[in-house]
C-alpha cells in the first residue's frame, strides 16, 4: 500500500502527457440521464441469471439423484444376474459315472438335491440332460449307454416330485468328449451328464439356504 | 523277395503279409521255383507293352485290384523287360502268344488289354495254352468319373473267369471321418464326402443295390436317419425319425424295410420301417430295462441279429425279421466274457462277425453260425466294428494299429491285411455290395 501514491502520481502525469499529445480540447464530461429500461433490463438480467443458476442446482441434484436411483436398481439388477448366474451354475454343475456303468454315484446325489431345490424354486424352469461317454466303449453302444446315463438322472430328479414333462434326455455317446486326452482322468471327465436350462432361466431364484 | 531268372529281375508283388497282428492262422504257401504248386495261389501277369497313360492307367488298377483280391500272386516284370513278352506279335497262326515265357515266369494266367472304342480284355490260360476269356468292353476315358468302377468290374469278371466267384474290386466303403459320412472304393481310391460340411452324421447303411444310403445326422436334442441318393446327392428324412436318438440304420436284403434303433425315454429298441409304403413302424424288441440295438440282417431277409443288453452287459441275439423268437446267439460265459458289439452276417450266412471286449480292447470275432462257436480274430491294439465283402472272404473293420482308427481289410483265406483309410480318424465303416 505505501506504493499507491507514487504509482497513482506517475499514472496522472501519463494522462496529462497523453492529452497534451493529442493536441484537442479535452472531451466535455457526459450530461448524466436516468434511463430507466436499461435499469430495467439490468434487473430482468439479474434475476434471469439467478434462475438459471438455480435451475441448475435443482438439475444437478436430480441427476444426482438419478444416477444414485440407477446405481441402486443396477445393484439389485446385479445382484440378481449374481444369483441368477450361481443357480444357472448349479443347475449345470455335471454329474459323472463309472466306465459302462449308469447308476447314480452315492457322491453325487447331492448334486441332483441341488437341482430338484432349484426346480421347485423356479417353477417355469425346464432342463435338458444329455449323456455322454468315454471313447473306449463301441461307438454305437455308447449312444445307448449316454441315453441310459441321462435317463438316470431323470429318473432320480421325476422320483422326488418334479415332473417328467420339465426334463428331456439326449445322448451323444462318444462324439463330444470333453477331455481329448485318453488317460484315466480325461475318461473319467468324458462319463457324464450335462445339464442345460431348456426354458425359464432367464431370472433363476436360489432356494432358501442355498 | 527278388531273384534273376532268364536275365529278368522277377518281382513278386507280394506285399509282406502283416501278420503279427491277427492270429488268424496263414495258410499262404510260399512260391518256390517256377512249377506250379497245388495249394500256391496262382500266380498272374498283367501284360504291360507300349501303351498311353489311359492304358497304363487301366493296367496299374486291374494289376491293383487282382493283388488286393488275394487270390492270385501277382507276378510284376521291370518295364524294360515288356517288350520280350512278344504278346500280339502276329505269328504264322495268328497272334503269337509266348505261353512257354509266361509259364517260366510262374504266371498260370496271363491278362492282355486291347484298346479299341470297344477294348478287348484276353485272359489267357497259360498250363492250356489258351484263351480263357475274351471280354469285350467300353471302358471310358481316363478323367470319365466311372473310368476305375469300369476297371473295377473287368478286375472282378477276371476272378470270376479264373475262381468262379467275381472279385470285389467293384464295392465301395462308407464310413465316418470328422462328424462326416465319405465314400472310398474298395482300392483306397476316390474318396468323396456324401454330407455337408458342418453337420454331424453318424453310423451308415448301403442299400442292397448301392443307389441309396442310409445314415444319422444329429440334430439339436436328437438323432435322424436321413436316405440319400448317392448319385444325386438328394435326401429325404425318414418320417418316423422326428424324435428321439435314430441310429444303426440297416436295410433288409430286399431293400424294403430299414431296420434301425431308436434311443429314447423308454430306452433303446429295434424298430423296422416300411421304405416301400413310407409307414408303418413296427417295434421289433421291447426293453425298459435293457437296451436292443446295431440290428444286421440274415443274407435271407428272415432273421436279425443285434446288440442287447438284457443279460447285463451287451452280447449278441437273435430273432425272427418281425421280432418274435428271440434268443441268445453268440454264446458268452457271464461274468466273464466281455461287451460283445456291431455284429455283421455274411453275405453266405454261415458266419457272423463282431467284436468283443478282451482285456479293455475291442478285437474281431467270428461266429460260425451253424455250430455257434466262436473264435477269435485279432489281438493286438483296438479292433472293432468288423464289415464284410460281398465275397465273404473279406472282412473289414477298424484298428488303431498305426496309431489312429483306419479302416483295415483281412483276407480270412490267407491272413493278409491292408489298410483302406489314410488320415484322419476313420470309423463305423460299411461295405456296399458289388456295384454293377
């Protein structure tokens, strides 16, 4: 602030060396008028600007609350694709068989409760098993014994009260091995049944407890 | 296996018999010297001589197709060594023929092509000194799509001359490569795919006239048994397929009724179709706890074998065409004989042939029919869904013994074996009937 004087002092003597220069008259000072719709235009412009100003707040907050709206409805959508995609696991998870054998493992029964509770869960739901074989049976036998396999499961899933009209059954014996391998493990894979949602997964609820 | 005689390198085309792998027992005698032997196979010479390509091309297929008939040693000569034969030198009688050079190269038959717009095919027989048979035959030109079947028949009409029974030179396989049903000849040549790329076929059947196929094409949940022409490649699907898994299609020798089984929620059974009347299926087995499948017709059309499970693991029954009268046809020791699958009755009907589990792998079984004894056919590697030849000397089937599964042809008569199929994995194969 101590500089403001001497500052001030040297901006007049520009001035005056500016008018000098110029060599005229100085300019008469404006005759002050009142014009009152320039006041009124000002005002409208104020008030138009503070509108606007709080237009935007208002729209900002509901955007706001837009977007938490939609992340709230994403998060349930997504919590129910995640419950959706477990059941569908589930449902698909594979059962397996001894060589030329059909009969249901004591190991995986439980896996067949789980279907028969998605089942009853999901009354719209409809499944396809389809059998499936290791390459060293007869190729033409193993059609039949994919059919027996899938058979098996259905038949255990039609006994604990889901109707026989909501599974269907196919084979395809040896001709879509999983594992290409042909050691003891990749056989043992091959032997299975597969369990594909025929109809009505497209929202699956998971039983209680499950 | 080459030896001078006369100044001539005399090759024998034998290829050596694989043998190691079939304990089929050789009965192959050994060609010593140049007299003939009772018991030798006789030995055949195809004349060679100037010629085109069209003439070498029939000489090379008829000397092919006759080695791989088995009935005959072919007896080859090194091309330079042709001109001294003197075959169709004009003589003071005619045609000079040279019986006395043939007979020192061990040939008891000599075969002689003479081009023409009709081609003249001699057969000489060279202990008499005379002509066995003389075809007249239009054989077409080299790239003519039926120029090898042509050749094929004439190969056959040779051993019909000589043996009194046609070759099988003339029949073609079916088989499965890569979801694919292809056609091969009999030789290994001319190898063409009858289903699309894309789809997934499975087993097979000719018709008894060769004309038609019949085979499985899998299709979303099921299976269908399509019948295909084979010149046109049209097809239609057989009606009573819609459902279920429909497979092991065999047509009755008549070629009126297609036998097939059907997989479905009631298990898997026999069923016999009307082609003729397009209707009326007909249950043949009726199993809810055992499986009925792979049905193979007598050479008489009135009984069927097939595949059943009923007694635990799948062994080989038989029954009347219209399903009554069933009963156990190849005997098995329970709970010791292994699976026993893909029966084939002989065109003869006195033999059956099938493969049986023995110790984790499939090998070729033959059943005499009559006496119901079983013998065993292979024993190395994995040998398995046995087809036989209209001659009933012949039986092909497929092995693993090269590393993958071919198809493989074995002369009952002498032991040989050769292989048909080259490449990817060949299975399910079956074997047409002559195609004339």
């Amino acid at each position: 602030m101590r500089l403001s004087i001497p500052l001030s002092l040297t901006l007049g003597a520009i001035v005056l060396a500016a008018a000098a220069a110029c060599g005229g008259q100085p300019a008469p000072p404006p005759t002050p008028t009142v014009d009152s719709a320039a006041i009124r235009d000002s005002i409208a412009r104020a008030e138009a600007a503070r509108r606007a100003r709080e237009d935007s707040i208002a729209r900002a907050r509901a955007e706001a609350e837009r977007m938490a709206a939609e992340r709230r409805r994403a998060d349930s959508l997504a919590a129910v694709t995640r419950e959706t995609e477990r059941v569908r696991g589930m449902l698909g998870e594979m059962i397996n068989f001894d060589f030329d054998k059909s009969n249901i493992r004591a190991g995986d029964a439980a896996i067949l409760d789980r279907k028969i509770a998605i089942l009853q869960a999901n009354p719209g739901v409809t499944v396809t098993i389809t059998g499936h074989c290791d390459e060293r049976g007869s190729d033409e036998y193993n059609l039949a014994l994919g059919n027996r396999r899938a058979l098996a499961a259905k038949e255990y899933i039609v006994n604990r009260g889901i109707s026989a009209d909501r599974v269907t059954t196919a084979s395809r014996g040896e001709e879509q091995a999983l594992d290409p391998a042909g050691t003891e493990d990749a056989w043992a894979r091959n032997r299975r049944d597969e369990f594909a949602l025929a109809a009505g997964g497209q929202q699956l609820r998971a039983p209680a407890g499950m | 296996m080459t030896r001078p005689l006369f100044g001539l390198a005399l090759t024998l085309a034998l290829a050596p018999p694989a043998l190691a792998q079939d304990t089929v027992p050789p009965r192959e005698g050994v060609r010593v010297g140049i007299t003939y032997e009772p018991g030798v196979r006789p030995g055949v010479l195809v004349v060679d001589g100037p010629g085109d390509e069209w003439l070498d091309s029939v000489r090379a297929i008829l000397r092919r197709d006759l080695e791989y008939g088995d009935y005959f040693e072919i007896i080859t000569l090194p091309p330079n060594d042709t001109t001294e034969l003197g075959i169709g030198a004009k003589g003071p009688s005619g045609e000079f023929v040279n019986f006395g050079l043939y007979a020192a190269l061990g040939a008891d038959f000599t075969v002689r092509v003479r081009p023409g717009e009709t081609s003249t095919v001699f057969l000489y027989d060279v202990r008499a000194e005379a002509v066995r048979r003389e075809m007249p035959v239009v054989l077409p030109p080299l790239q003519d799509a039926g120029f090898r079947l042509a050749v094929h028949r004439v190969a056959d009409e040779i051993v019909r001359a000589i043996t009194g029974q046609a070759g099988i030179a003339a029949t073609r396989f079916l088989f499965l490569q890569r979801g694919r049903i292809y056609r091969i000849d009999a030789d290994g040549a001319d190898l063409q795919p009858l289903t699309s790329a894309g789809t997934r076929a499975f087993s097979s059947a000719w018709s008894p006239d060769g004309r038609r196929v019949a085979y499985t094409e899998f299709h979303e949940q099921g299976a269908q048994i399509y019948l295909q022409e084979v010149d046109a490649g049209t097809r239609r699907r057989v009606g009573t397929t819609e459902r279920g898994l429909n497979y092991t299609p065999t047509f009755a020798p008549d070629g009126r009724t297609l036998v097939y089984s059907r997989s479905d929620e009631s298990g898997t059974d026999v069923f016999a179709y009307d082609l003729d009347r397009d209707c009326c299926l007909q249950r043949l087995t009726s199993g809810r706890f055992a499986d009925n499948l792979s049905p193979t017709f007598s050479p008489d059309g009135r009984r069927i074998a097939f595949v059943s499970t009923r007694a635990g693991l799948p062994q080989i029954y038989a029954m009347s065409a219209d399903g009554t009268g069933q009963e156990l046809f190849a005997p098995f020791d329970y709970g010791v004989t292994g699976s026993s699958n893909a029966p084939d009755w002989s065109p003869d009907g006195l033999s059956l042939a099938f493969h049986r589990d023995v110790g984790g792998s499939p090998q070729i079984f033959l059943m005499d029919v009559q006496r119901r004894e079983v013998r065993q056919l292979t024993s190395a590697g994995r040998n398995e869904d046995p087809t036989w030849a209209p001659d009933g000397r012949h039986l092909a089937f497929v092995s693993n013994r090269t590393g993958n599964r071919q198809i493989w042809i074995i002369d009952l008569e002498t032991g040989r074996v050769r292989q048909v199929t080259r490449g990817g994995e060949a299975r399910l194969p079956a074997w047409s009937g002559r195609m004339y």
